[in-house]
C-alpha cells in the first residue's frame, strides 16, 4: 500500500486579474505588429504636386529626397509610384517591403529599414502622449497633430525620421541610395502614411 499524497498549496491561477498582475507585459514581437497593405493604386499627378497631402507624409518624403543626391532617380522612383509599379507594402517594425516592377518582367524587392524606438523611448512618448488626451483621440482619428510631434521633441523623442535613419537596399543592379525602385516604395509609403499615420 502507498502512502496517501497530501494536497500541496492550491495552483495559481493563470487568468483574470490576479495573473496579469503579476506576470510582467510582454513587449509584442516584430511578426506580432506586421501590416500588409494592398498596393496603392496608379495615380495623376500635376508636375511640382507634392506627393503626399498630409504634413506627416511631406516629412517621410522629405527624409527620403533628404538621403538622394540623384535627382533622376527620385524622379523614375516618383513615376514608378504614380504608375502604380509597387507592389502590396508590408511593414514591420524598422522594415517596408516591397515587390517594385521595373524595366525586366521578374519584380526587384525594395526594402527600407529604419531606426525603430528603444523600449525606454517608447515609454516615454507614450507618458508625453498620455499626458495630452487631444493627441490620443488625434490617432484614433488616424491624425497626427504637429502638436505631437512637438510633444515628442519636448520628451527628447525623435517621432519622425531624417535622412540619417533610412538604409535602403534593393535587389536591382543599380546601387543608387536609393535606387529608384526603393523611391518608389518611398513615395507609396508616404501615401499610406497620409491615410494612416
């Protein structure tokens, strides 16, 4: 005959409340904030119209022609966009990628990576952000107010990049920074960013 077992301390529970307080958040991975947007489609554009209509978008537009010394390039990457040569854009954090239909039948992959925020910068544009309601309901309303930004400056937050913060690579032979198949990618991601920021 065996010796009977005693009941040890009753389980934890592994919901509700008493669980999320004491097991530390989980900060979400870079597969886990993946987007996938369709393809922008072609569009007319007037020769000077800036590409992007919101301010946010200019910004992102800026930083890329900011990083170019070939204006040629900028201007084919600017045509492949409006002729809707880019591909569906897929964004992870630090990572836009794209399948850019150039000169040859087969696609050339563009890809942008970019400086990402460090968790301590997170936290602290999201305590400024907290601190203003007005910027909160701005981003549920897919807006971003240049008050935000300038919040983000007083908090020591670089909330947009420059120049410096885009490294652009490609599959195509030419080794342009950026090629004109990454610009493409460029100025359609600006186009997302006016409708989602």
């Amino acid at each position: 005959m065996s010796p009977r077992s005693t009941p040890g301390p009753a389980p934890r529970p592994t919901t509700g409340p008493a669980a999320r307080r004491s097991a530390p958040r989980a900060r979400p991975g870079p597969d886990d904030l993946r987007r996938t947007f369709e393809a922008v489609p072609a569009r007319t554009s007037q020769e000077g119209e800036p590409f992007a209509d919101s301010w946010w978008g200019r910004a992102w537009v800026a930083a890329l022609e900011s990083l170019s010394m070939d204006e040629a390039r900028l201007a084919r990457g600017r045509a492949y966009a409006d002729e809707g040569k880019v591909a569906a854009i897929t964004v992870t954090p630090g990572r836009v990628v794209a399948y850019v239909l150039g000169s040859r039948a087969r696609p050339y992959r563009a890809e942008l990576r970019l400086r990402t925020f460090t968790d301590t910068g997170w936290d602290t544009l999201l305590d400024a952000v907290a601190a203003h309601p007005g910027h909160l309901s701005a981003l549920l309303a897919k807006e971003m107010p240049h008050s935000l930004a300038d919040t983000a400056r007083e908090a020591d937050v670089r909330l947009l990049p420059g120049g410096d913060d885009l490294d652009p690579s490609c599959t195509c032979p030419d080794h342009g920074r950026p090629c004109k198949h990454v610009a493409a990618l460029s100025y359609q991601t600006a186009r997302l960013l006016d409708s989602d920021p």
